[in-house]
C-alpha cells in the first residue's frame, strides 16, 4: 500500500487498526488508490527528470524572455522620445533657418544648426537601430547592420577612445531580424568598452571583419582589451553571469547574443585571440 495511504488510514482509524477488518469492496477501492498514487509517483519522477535535463534550455529561455520584453520597453521609450523631440526640434531649425538669412556669417549661429542637426539625427539612429519594417526582418545586408550599430556605437567609442576598425565583404545576405541584429552587436562591441575600462590599455581597438565561405558568413569581432580570464570564458553566455558590478550590466546580456544568433540559424563562440577577445559568429549564407 502507498505510503500516502498508509498515513491517512493511521490518522482516520488510528494505528492499531487492522485493514484485513475491511470489506472487499472497500479493499479492492484502496489497491486502485494505491495504483493511482504510484503511477502518480512515476509520472512526478519523470516530470523531475525533464525538468532538470532541461534547466538550461528552461533558464535560457526566461532569459531571452525577460530581455525580449526589456527591448520592448526601450523601444517603446524611444518611440515616446522621438515623438516628443521631433516637433521642438524641427521648431529650432526652422528658426535658424530664418536668423541665417539677416545672419548669414554668425558662427555661433551654426553651432547652434550642427548640434541640433546631430540630436535630430541621432534619434533617427536610435529609431532606425531597433525598429525596421517587415521587410527587413526577413532578411538584410550585413554590411547595413554594422554600419547602423558602428554608427549609434561612434559616440562610446570617442568618449572612450577606442579606435573602431570593420572590414567587410560586401553584399552579404543575411536571414532574420535586423534589429534585433543590431543589438547582438551593439553588446559584443559594449562589453569591449567595457573590458578597456579596466585596462590600462593606450592604443584601443575594436574590430569587426566578415567574409562568405560557401554556404556560410563569417564575422569576428575582435579587440585587444587583455581577453578573458580561462576560468571563466566558458561560462560567459550564462544568464546572469557577470563579473561587472550590479550598476555596470546584469549578466543578460552575452546570454542574450548568444540566443539571437542561435535563433537565426548560426552560432556565436568565444575565445582569447592574441592580446584580446574574439567573439566568431557563424551565419547561413542567404541567397535570396
């Protein structure tokens, strides 16, 4: 007799009671409860069992989850930034436009032209960066991913210092979401800055290259920030793992990278190349 059954028996009729006492009936209902609860038993071993060959897989996919609905919420913001910017910034520009016909030579007149002319386009670019059409999302040109994330990346990249390299074979083709792309990128080249500013490093360099093999693109982005620690580098696309500081980043985002690129048929490795990182991202060649 189960366990279970056994103890709620004890509790009910106490622990001298003798089940033979029972009628057939009533035994004949308890061997089919007894059979209940062991097939119950075998299917919550066998529920346990998947549960844990599947943890990764499982954490993996709140991961992406969780990230997928922040993405969502900055897009969003941007959405709200862009409306609420655009007017007051079309505004300026309409207004120098007009002071530059009584004061055609005034220098601090086009200073005021060039930086707004620079918020108005980096909006764009923040716009452009994470949300594309339809289209775009089915397939893009390599080359327009890294020209839009070297591009809204330009600005760490001055701050920092680091000099941004990319050579690229042209007019390749890849399947997938471009902005989402995007932001695979935009974290490789961001964990570089951010592995520089524990160095002591003078000549920084991040670099991204690209060639086709047959059936295959390949693209590394590389820098020489010192590399990776070899008793961590093979747990660095774990979610959650980190070895910033809690306001430096949360750990999601290599993991991150990690399942976009899987979701698009590749595959994304990393390894300590000469004095630096090298993230190697593998993609399917589309044809079109």
């Amino acid at each position: 007799m189960h366990r279970l059954l056994k103890r709620q028996i004890k509790q009910t009729f106490g622990k001298n009671f003798n089940i033979n006492d029972l009628d057939t009936q009533t035994l004949q209902l308890l061997e089919d409860v007894t059979e209940t609860y062991s097939n119950f038993d075998e299917e919550k071993t066998f529920l346990n069992y998947t549960i844990k060959k599947n943890k990764k897989e499982l954490e993996e996919a709140y991961s992406s989850m969780l990230a997928r609905s922040r993405l969502a919420g900055i897009g969003e913001m941007m959405e709200n930034i862009t409306h609420q910017w655009k007017q007051p910034l079309s505004i300026i520009l309409n207004i120098v436009s007009l002071l530059r016909l009584k004061m055609k030579e005034d220098k601090d007149l086009q200073i005021i032209e060039n930086q707004t002319r620079y918020l108005d386009n980096t909006i764009k670019d923040f716009k452009d960066f994470s949300s594309h059409s339809e289209s775009e999302k089915s397939s893009f040109l390599l080359e327009k991913s890294v020209y839009e994330t070297i591009r809204l990346f330009n600005f760490q990249a001055i701050a920092n210092g680091i000099e941004i390299k990319s050579t690229f074979e042209k007019d390749l083709l890849v399947q997938g979401d471009i902005g989402k792309f995007n932001q695979a990128l935009l974290v490789l080249f961001s964990n570089a800055r951010d592995a520089f500013s524990s160095q002591k490093i003078i000549n920084k360099k991040v670099t991204i290259e690209s060639k086709s093999i047959e059936d295959k693109i390949y693209i590394n982005v590389y820098d020489n920030a010192g590399g990776i620690p070899n008793e961590i580098i093979h747990k660095i696309f774990e979610p959650y793992f980190t070895t910033k500081f809690k306001d430096k980043g949360t750990g999601i985002g290599l993991s991150m990278t990690h399942n976009i690129i899987k979701r698009m048929g590749g595959t994304l490795e990393v390894l300590n190349y000469k004095d630096g990182a090298l993230f190697k991202i593998i993609l399917p060649n589309y044809k079109g």
